[in-house]
C-alpha cells in the first residue's frame, strides 16, 4: 500500500475489496454446469472491473496528495527536500510540513523545504496540502540514507596559458569553508580541444576540505602548442565524506572556459626554438589561413594532421639528438615556406670527478668533468654554479673559460680561518638539473704551483745552496720538497728537504756530497704535509762545481823504445771526478838511488813523455795539475823482469770482449797490468793497457777499438817490487771471420799418376781469424769444362781432402791416370767460416807401358782380320761345291 495514502482511504479501499471478495464466494443457485461456468466468467470479469474502478480511484485520491519526496544536500549541513505537487495545485500553492527532530516543528510554505541535517535515524515527515481539493495528507519516513549528496559546481576562478611552455593554469576555489569537517574530494579535470570539442585530458585531482576556502592550481602540459587549436577546460568534483552514510554523487560540470591564442606577430610555426630531451615526441603545427602543401623535419616529409581552418600539425616521434645549430621543421604553402627549429638533447650529467685544491692557500680551484654531452650549445648550453654552504657564497661558472683537457674549472676565494668548505656544484640546462657534493679540508689539499728562480751558489767545491720561489701563504704548514741532481752519465739522485712554510715564499736548501768540477742539473718540486699532490718540476737549473786538488794521480805505464835507449812513459787522463778540476799540464820524473831527472812541464792534453836511460832501476813519477794544486804521484818502475818461459797463447771470446786467465802468483804484490795492440803494429807495441788487482785470476779486456776480424796481442804483466815481469803472451779476436784470400798453392812435381802440391801461408791481415785448417778438391776435367761448379763433398766423382795440420804447406796426390787433366781447388778456413777459392788445372805426364801397348794393338787387329778372311773364302768354296752337287 502506497505510504503517502491518507488513514480514511486506506479504510475504504480494504471494505470494498471484502465486499467483492464475499460476493464472489457465495454458492450459485443454477442447476446445470454451462450455467455454472457461465456464472463463473461472469464473476471474474466483474471482479477485473471493479479493481480497475478502485486503481483508478486510488490513483486519483494520490495526484491529490503530495508525493515522491527527495531531499539533497550539498554541503552536509542543510537538506534540501522537494516533492511533486498534487494534481491541480496552482503556482504558489502552500503546505504545511511538520516534522520531528527533538521536538515537533511544522512550517507553512511553498514547493520545497531546506531542513537542518537531521539526526541518524528515521524522521517522520508530514506534508499537508493547503487547498481546497480536500484534507490529503502525505506522510513520509526520512533517513539519511535516503539523501544525496550532490556538491554544487565548482567555480573555475582563472585559467590561463604559458605559450612558450604550452602549459595551461587552471584555479578555483573549493568553498570548504561551508562543509562542517574535513572531507576528501575528488576533483575531476577535463580539457577539450578544437571546436569539436575532442576530448583530450580527463585526469582526477584529489584534495581535502579543511573547513576554510582553499585556492586550488593545477597545470598540465599540452602535447600541442596552444596556439594550434582552441583549449577548452571543465571541472566537477565528488566529496567522499566517510561520514555521511548517505548516496554521494557528481557534482555537474563547471561552465567550460577557454584558451585561444590570437596572433599578434608573424610567426607561423609553433613551437619556436623548442627544447627537447633525445627520444620524445613533439607536436608542430603552421597557423596559416593557405593551405599547406607539405612539411618536413630535416630532410623526412611527415604526414599532415588537420586542425581548424586551414592550421596543420605533424607528429614527430622519438626525436634524434640535434646538430649544434638545431634540427629544422619546414611547413611550404604554395609560394612560401614557414619553419622553426628544435634543439634536441639531454639534461645536464651529474658532474664526474670533482675535485677541489689549492695552489697557495689563497684561492680554491675546483675542477670537474661534464660528463655525457648533452649536444646543446649556445644559450641552451649548461651552466654551473659552486656554492659554498658554510659561508653561503657561490660563483658562477663562465662560458669564457674554456675547458681545459676536457674538464671544467671555477675559482673561490678561500676565507679567513676557515680550512673546511662544504661545496655544491648544481649544473642546470633547459631540461633539468644535477648536483655533485664535496666536503674538503682545504689545507689537506694543496697542490703547488711550480717553483720558480731556482738560485744556486757555492758553499764549497763539494756543497751548494738551493733557493726557490714557491707562490702561497704556507705559513701554517709543513712543505716536503725534493731535489733531482743530475750529472752526465750517471743515475739521477733524489733528496728530501722537509721545512716550514714561510709567507714571503722564499727557501733555500743546501746540497752537499758533490764531486768538485763537476756540471749537475738541479730541479725541485714540491708538496704539503699530509701528502696531496707533488707540484711540477721546476725548469732545470745547470751549475758547475768549483775546482778542487786532484785527488789521484794519473795511470801511468812504460815501454821501452825498440832500440832499448829510452824510456817512454804514457799516462791516461784522469776522470773527471779525480781530476777535480781543468788539468793544465803535468810533471814527469824518474829518480834511483843516485839522482832525480825531471822533465819539463808537459801541458795537457799531451800523455806522453820519452827519457834516455839506462838499464838500471828507476822510479817514475807523475804528477797531474789544476788551478788549485798537484795530485798524488802516480809511481812505476822502469824494469822489466825477463821470462825464459814464454809461450804465445790464444784468448777466448768472452761477449764483447776478450778473457784472459792467469794462475795466482804470490810474488806479484803490486798489481797486474794487461797491454793490448794490434799485431799488425810495429813496436813498441801499445793500443791500451788495464790494471788489476794482485788478488785476480782473471779479466776482460773491452774496447771501442776493438774491429772484428783483427788479431790482437795481449800481454799479462806482473808487477814486483823489483819491476814488471811478462807473464804471458795472448794473441785473440773479439770476433773470428772467414779468410778473406785463398793460399797461393804451385804445383811443384807432376808424374804419370800423382801431383805434388805446395802453398803458402795467408798473411795475418787477411786471415782475420785462427787458421783451423785446409780444403783440397780435386775431379778430372779441362778448363772451361769442369762440373766443379760448386764444391759439393757428396759428390762422388769429386775428391776432398781435410788438412788440419796447419803446418803442413804440401800435399802429393796419388793414384791418378796419366795423361789426364785434372782441376785443383784449395780452400782455407778458420772459425770465422771458409775462405775463398783458388783453383789451377794440371795434366798428368805419359805412362811408358801403355805406348807399347799402344802399338802392338794394332798390329794384333791386321794380323787377326786377315786370318779370319781367309777362313771364311776356304768356307765359302766348300758351299758351292755342296750345292752344285745337290742340284745335278
């Protein structure tokens, strides 16, 4: 039953309804069964009619009453009821509505009534009409269940666009303030597009009611530049208050505003000089009122995409890295072209390896590396700022400075007292931003400068002072400086001076233990303590010791003239590290037990002197000069112990050089001395000679003048308190090679069946190595016939014989025929390889047998012929005889 009937019709309605029930069960009177059922239609028809009759009256006594009550809210605070007016109720008719909420409340009014939000629970609502259709009266059960929630259309306070970004700004206000508790709302954003209205955003937006009026922003993007197209923006919103139990519903839709752009420059093509991250997508578009014909990025045609009019856009996706000066988007109408460029790269990289020092605890360097490029140049290129958040400063990094080794570098003025800096270095470009940190104790991180006007000055001939200028204000550090000393044909040698810094950058260093008279290069670098980084070397600073007495006397040896009459003395320069100085000349002596001869002063680079003496024994004594005084007297006595044992030996190659042994000899107590020359030299015999110690056995003997293929002699002196004393004879070769000429060889007798041969000896110049031995090859044949083309052992119809006796200078060959020529071939060989050929070709003298077996064979063949003829005619008539016989 409909709950807005009135009491009195829901009485009337139930007796009716008995009325026709009891009438339609009484029992029927007629007799027969077609009557029965007959009377039974009749029943249910009657029965049809009468409930159509009693709807119909029940729904006329409804549009009398009011009916269908719906009650809104939109702010959770006041509910907003409405209801559909009785059929027949004039504009402006009254009701009075009554209703419990604590207390019994009625009002008198018209079409609707705002309540006050009512408790939980259900509410009994009485609604009665004032008019004069009769007393109907509507009463309806109200909970809040049965309420909507339904916020009013939100508000756009402003929308605005940012063309160079094509980003739209939307605000609005969300009127919280008349919503009594916090509740969360979700906003929903639509954005349209061209005059068809394409819808191309739909995004929620979430928020909360804090009980007061909040201004709310949102942005987006527009994947096409505003001025393409006109940009529509709508907004509703949907309040999730969990506490209202409640339906909750959308808000409508804002009124829709928008953006359009209105050209006020000739500027066709949009966006104009966009930039973009590598690997997006971009929308351009040509606003023109001509139709365009093509477009193109680069050297690719795009399809055209149709906006309003006659404006067209392309899409172009997954944009490559763009040259230095851009990537170019050209649009061509009939007679024009329109266009822009796109600048298409990366955002700027985190800064690698930055490292902050200092030179002079003055001003702080700090150095980086770009890292990946990002391929924009020019104002879009990055730009660097360092700061410093303990002092709040910062400097900015200026394009001017080139970089330099592919790093970056920025200067900051270190501050007073304060040794650790906390540094920032932000790159930013127009894609984004990156950082790098680093905290650093300054003073641990000191690189410095090169030092400069390096200074030197005597001490002594063996001690200099070092000074230096170091820039920086070392005052309150430790400096470790090093020293390279370099003097030719030696190792270099490093030292550490460790000193105070000091501010007015001036040092000195003293340097000792040199060699008087001696050149050396000086160079300094140095570093902090802790240890960061050492500075450069400074340029090379070359200086000369001064001069000091030498400090040993020269090496001295004598010879004997080949006339035995004098004496000639030689003596090496001293090294330059005993000579300690410029020699000037030399003071030559021999003195015995009666007398003291000295020369004149022999001026350097003479080494040589000769002294008429006799054969007694002298003491010779020589004495090198400088500037600054004599050395010690190099001693040697005159005599020459003879040696009845001699033999000539020969040396063994040792590497480069030659090696000479000899056995201990107590009585050597002085040293050995081993002379050296070229055995083609005529005497007195000298190249060279060495001293060794008397405790050795052995030596090499190396020399720049030593030439492969050349014989030395070597001889081993002994040296006695007496004299010298020839040990030993060596003959060697640092270097054996082939003989460079073949023996000359004759033949000096020749038989009927051998060949006597002679040769002779190759001269030492030509030998150029010890002679181990001889070839001889011998083979039958005339001159300019031989087969001895070349000497082939395995040949059998060659002969070879291997002399190894080099004494032997013949050589009979035997068992040959007579008569014959035959070719020779003589060869010499040393360890060095085989020497050259030569050869002769002799023919061996008649055998007497043989001409008397010469003649008679002859004569044997006339007398054997003239037998065997006369056989044969004595046979040949016997044939005849038997044949003519036969035929008769």
């Amino acid at each position: 039953m409909p709950e807005d009937y009135t009491p009195d019709v829901r009485t009337d309605y139930i007796a009716q309804m008995m009325d026709i029930s009891l009438y339609l069960k009484r029992p029927s009177r007629m007799g027969d069964s077609k009557r029965m059922r007959m009377t039974s239609n009749f029943q249910w028809l009657l029965l049809t009619v009468l409930l159509l009759y009693l709807m119909n009256q029940v729904n006329s006594q409804k549009k009398r009453t009011p009916r269908d009550l719906k009650c809104i809210t939109n702010n959770l605070q006041v509910w907003d009821c409405s209801w559909r007016a009785p059929s027949g109720a004039g504009h402006g008719a009254a009701y009075e509505v009554c209703f419990e909420n604590g207390s019994h409340s009625c009002y008198r009014l018209e079409k609707n009534i705002k309540l006050p939000a009512l408790l939980p629970g259900d509410h009994e609502i009485t609604i009665n009409p004032l008019h004069d259709f009769g007393n109907f009266i509507s009463k309806f059960t109200l909970n809040e269940k049965n309420v909507s929630l339904i916020p009013d259309a939100p508000e756009i306070l402003d929308l605005s666009a940012d063309f160079s970004t094509s980003t739209l700004h939307l605000k609005w206000n969300d009127k919280g303030s008349v919503f009594p508790h916090h509740s969360n709302v979700i906003w929903e954003i639509k954005v349209l597009r061209k005059k068809n209205m394409e819808i191309v955003k739909l995004v929620t937006h979430n928020t909360t009611l804090n009980g007061r009026d909040t201004v709310h922003h949102w942005s987006w993007i527009s994947d096409m530049p505003l001025e393409c197209a006109t940009h529509y923006v709508g907004i509703r919103c949907y309040i999730d208050d969990p506490q209202f139990s409640g339906r909750k519903e959308w808000s409508d839709w804002s009124p829709l505003k928008n953006i359009s752009w209105s050209p006020a420059s000739q500027t066709k093509v949009f966006p104009q000089d966009r930039v973009l991250l590598v690997g997006s997508d971009i929308t351009v578009c040509c606003v023109t009122q001509e139709k365009v014909l093509s477009a193109q990025i680069g050297s690719t045609y795009c399809p055209l995409i149709h906006l309003d009019g006659k404006n067209v856009a392309i899409k172009i996706r997954n944009i490559s890295a763009s040259e230095s000066s851009g990537t170019n988007v050209v649009f061509s109408v009939e007679d024009n072209m329109f266009g822009t460029v796109i600048f298409a790269g990366y955002p700027p990289d985190i800064p690698q390896k930055l490292n902050c020092e200092t030179y002079d605890l003055k001003e702080i360097i700090c150095t980086w590396n770009p890292g990946r490029p990002t391929f924009l140049v020019g104002p879009r290129n990055t730009s660097y700022t360092l700061f410093e958040s303990f002092s709040g400063k910062y400097v900015r990094f200026k394009r001017v400075e080139l970089p330099t080794n592919e790093s970056y570098q920025l200067f900051f003025q270190m501050l007073p007292n304060q040794e650790i800096y906390n540094f920032t270095l932000n790159a930013r470009n127009p894609l984004g931003q990156s950082e790098s940190t680093l905290l650093v104790n300054i003073t641990e991180k000191v690189h410095p400068h090169i030092p400069t006007s390096v200074k030197v000055k005597d001490i002594s001939s063996t001690a200099v002072t070092l000074s230096w200028h170091l820039p920086g204000s070392f005052a309150k550090i430790k400096l470790l400086c090093q020293i390279e000393i370099n003097k030719t044909n030696s190792v270099h040698e490093l030292r550490n001076v460790t000193m105070r810094g000091i501010e007015n950058s001036s040092y000195l260093a003293a340097v000792d233990k040199l060699n008087p008279y001696t050149i050396y290069t000086f160079r300094i670098r140095c570093c902090t303590d802790p240890f960061w980084k050492w500075s450069k070397w400074s340029n090379e600073k070359q200086y000369l010791t001064t001069e000091a007495i030498p400090s040993k006397g020269p090496d001295t040896w004598r010879e004997w003239s080949s006339d035995g009459k004098n004496l000639i003395i030689y003596w090496k320069p001293l090294p330059i590290n005993e000579a300690n100085g410029k020699i000037l000349s030399y003071n030559v002596s021999c003195s015995s037990d009666e007398e003291t001869q000295s020369l004149s002063e022999i001026p350097d680079p003479q080494h040589k002197a000769e002294i008429q003496l006799d054969k007694n024994d002298y003491i010779i004594s020589v004495v090198a000069k400088n500037s600054v005084g004599s050395s010690p007297p190099s001693k040697i006595a005159s005599m020459e112990i003879p040696n009845d044992d001699l033999k000539i030996e020969q040396a063994v190659r040792m590497g480069n050089g030659i090696l000479l042994t000899w056995n201990y000899d107590p009585n050597v107590t002085c040293d050995y001395v081993i002379k050296w020359c070229n055995s083609s030299r005529s005497e007195p015999c000298l190249m060279d000679w060495k001293k060794v110690p008397s405790n050795s056995t052995e030596t090499i003997i190396e020399s720049d003048q030593f030439r492969p293929g050349v014989r030395y002699n070597f001889f081993v002196y002994g040296c006695r308190n007496q004299g010298y004393q020839l040990l030993r004879s060596i003959i060697g070769y640092v270097e054996e090679l082939a003989p460079v000429v073949a023996p000359n060889f004759t033949v000096e007798d020749t038989s009927a069946d051998s060949i006597l041969v002679k040769w002779e000896e190759i001269p030492v110049e030509e030998l150029r190595g010890f002679l181990r031995g001889y070839l001889f090859y011998f083979e039958k044949g005339e001159r300019d016939t031989s087969k001895m083309r070349v000497l082939e052992s395995g040949r059998s119809d060659i002969k070879v014989k291997n002399i190894t006796d080099i004494s032997q200078k013949t050589l009979r060959i035997a068992d040959l025929q007579g008569k014959t020529s035959y070719h020779l071939v003589l060869r010499a060989y040393t360890d060095g390889g085989m020497g050259p050929e030569k050869s002769m070709f002799v023919v061996t003298k008649e055998n007497s047998v043989g001409l008397i077996i010469a003649i008679l064979i002859p004569v044997a063949v006339a007398v054997i012929v003239g037998v065997v003829t006369s056989i044969l005619c004595y046979r040949k008539r016997e044939w005849e005889t038997v044949l003519l016989k036969h035929w008769k």
